[in-house]
C-alpha cells in the first residue's frame, strides 16, 4: 500500500519544515506550498490525500482555496485541516463552513496534529473501501444481471425455435392437408413474433438517448396503454380506471408509456392463477403529487387481485428472466417497463397489497425534468 501523501500549506517556511519532520518520521510523504495559487497547483499535479492548510496567508487566503477545491468536482472531496491562530468560534465555524474537516491552532502542537492527521487518514481509508466495495458490488450484480439475461434468452429463444421447428414438421407432414397447415402455420408465426418481441426488448434496454417529448392526455395516454396491453398480448383484462388526477396534460412520450403501462398491466394479468372463466379485475387509479425538490408528479397505481410477490424473489422482481412457480415478474417485461420509465424521468415499483395481490406503482413527471444535461440528449 502506497504512502499516504499530505500537502502542507503555510506562508511560514518554519512551520512547514516543523509538520514535514514530524509527518515524515511516521512515514506519510509531504508535498509543500508556501501561498494559496501554490497550494491550488499541487493539488492538481499531486492529488494528495489530506491538506493541512494555514487560513491566513497574503494574495489568497486559505477561506479561498477551500472553496476553490469544494467548487471543483475532482478536488472537494479531499479533507482540509485548517491551521489558525484565530481561536474565536465564529472563526472555526467559519472555516468548517467553507468545507474543512478539522481545525488545529497555533501555535502548533505536533503530537496532537499528528493524531489528528492520522484520524483523517483512517477516514479517507475507510472511505476509499467503500467506495470499493461499492464499485466491486456494482461489478458482480452488473455481472450476475448480464448472465442472467444471457440464460435466460438462451432458453425462452431455445423454447420457441424448438416450437416453432415442431410446427414445421407437422407442416410438411400434413402438406396435403390445408387446414392443418394453416394451424400449424399459425403456431409459427406466433412463435415467431414471440422471439422478435425479446430482441425489441433488448434493444430497449440499451437504449441510451432521451426520447422526444410532447404534450399528451393523461386519459389518452391511459387509453392507449390498455389498447396496447390487450393487441399485443391478446388478453382481455377487465380493468376499472379511476381518473382522480383529471384528465390532465403532461409530456411524456406515447409510445414508451403505453409500452409501460401494457406490460404492468400484462404483469397483474399473469398473477391470477390460469382457471378458465375467472375473473381478473384491475384497477388502475390516477392523481396528482408532488415530489421534494422534483414538482409534481402523476401517480399510477395498478392495483390486482392475484398471487401478490413470491417472497423468494420480492428484491429481484426488476431482474431479467426472473421467475417462480408462483410469481409475478416472468420475463423482461418489469425490467423493461421500469427502464423505459427512468428514461422518461419516472420511476416503477411493485409492492403487496394488503387486502392480497400486488400494486404496480408509476410515477411519471408532469414535464420533462430539469438538469445540467437537459440541453443534451443522451
């Protein structure tokens, strides 16, 4: 493990060569400065790991280059101790106020200053852990997340190619026969259809760029949702929609959302067991709220009746290919819908309901979010 490396600040030359004897003996390397334009560009060549930094010094003072580093993204995680001969409160309270860690006083006791330096460093080690067992956390669920969609569009492809190639014989088995070939052609395409609707989900996933915005109608916007659900999955949900909202005006982008909400609305459709003839009521419920530091929002809640969340898989529900004997969230359609969601600005989520089955909540901004990259898309 590398040496950890101090910057030393101070108009002082002394009390630079005091803290760098005493710091080098326990083995931390020093890099020094001796004003404030100094200071700003060793931190840029060095990336040191801690500062000690003199708060009175000519031309720049070391209130400025403290908020000089915490203005720049690169440099305003790194710790300050400000050294001071100012011991009034509104002193200190000043310097932590500009981003410091600490604060030592002169003159300098270096016992102390080295304890001090030393929690510090332990802090920014403890730190850089985390992030790394952040960064490796990410990696391996990122990793398990690419194997899982390798697996499992590997078998559903497998699936259908072997049903399809099933037909085909009994097509050329019955050529003779047009009824049977026609049948037989059916189950082919739909198996078909089946394997192109995956790879459109793929290309959903990857897609990186903000889509177009335009104004459209909640009811609309609902409206066409269903629609979608019902022709591209071919089933016929008996859906009650309570407009508590109002038919209200938001952007948004018709074709992402009713690819959202069909395959929510897909999804409370499949968490009823498969009887013949049962029904499967789904409420769909709109209104209006408002999200800290984010505005207002709509809120779609689509409530079922069903099997509700399988606990083995309730905090994987989002994944690819995710399934159980007795589950909601088979397929990619959740892992799309909510991906598609985000790109919109929105959020989804699923949670029990307590009278039984499941609620798919959608949050979906009323206009298109503000940020520093609203300029750009993508």
């Amino acid at each position: 493990m590398a040496s950890p490396n101090i910057l030393v600040v101070d108009d002082q030359p002394i009390n630079v060569q005091l803290l760098k004897r005493k710091l080098e003996r326990e083995g931390i390397r020093i890099t020094t400065a001796y004003n404030g334009a100094e200071a700003l560009k060793a931190v840029a060549a060095e990336k040191p790991d801690l500062i000690l930094l003199d708060v009175m010094m000519p031309d720049m003072d070391g209130i400025e280059v403290c908020q000089r580093l915490q203005a720049n993204e690169e440099t305003r995680s790194i710790p300050v101790i400000f050294i001071t001969a100012r011991t009034s409160k509104e002193g200190k309270l000043e310097g932590l106020g500009v981003g410091a860690v600490d604060y030592l006083t002169k003159p300098i006791d270096l016992d102390e200053t080295l304890a001090r330096v030393q929690t510090q460093l332990r802090f920014v080690s403890i730190n850089r852990e985390m992030i790394d067992l952040q960064r490796r956390l990410v990696e391996a669920r990122r990793a398990a997340t690419i194997g899982a969609v390798t697996q499992g569009i590997a078998h559903n492809l497998n699936n259908l190619l072997g049903v399809a190639i099933g037909y085909l014989d009994l097509v050329k088995a019955y050529y003779d026969k047009p009824e049977q070939v026609r049948k037989n052609a059916q189950h082919v395409e739909d198996a078909v259809q089946r394997i192109v609707v995956i790879i459109k989900q793929l290309g959903t996933l990857v897609v990186k760029t903000r889509p177009p915005l335009a104004k459209a109608r909640l009811g609309q916007l609902i409206a066409g949702g269903i629609s979608r659900a019902q022709d591209e999955y071919r089933i016929t949900p008996d859906i009650t929609v309570n407009h508590t909202a109002g038919d209200i005006a938001l952007e948004s982008n018709f074709e992402i959302f009713e690819e959202v909400l069909s395959k929510v609305l897909m999804n409370a459709w499949e968490s009823y067991d498969l009887r013949p003839g049962e029904p499967r009521p789904i409420t769909i419920t709109t209104s209006l709220i408002t999200r800290p530091s984010e505005g207002e929002h709509v809120q779609i809640l689509v409530d079922d009746h069903g099997r509700g969340i399988d606990e083995e898989i309730r905090d994987h529900v989002f994944e690819p290919f995710i399934s159980s004997k007795n589950t909601v969230g088979v397929g990619m359609g959740l892992t799309v819908a909510r991906h598609a969601l985000r790109n919109l600005g929105g959020e989804v989520t699923l949670r029990d309901r307590p009278e039984g089955g499941a609620q798919a909540v959608l949050i979906h901004p009323l206009a298109r979010p503000q940020s520093k990259h609203s300029s750009a898309h993508g």
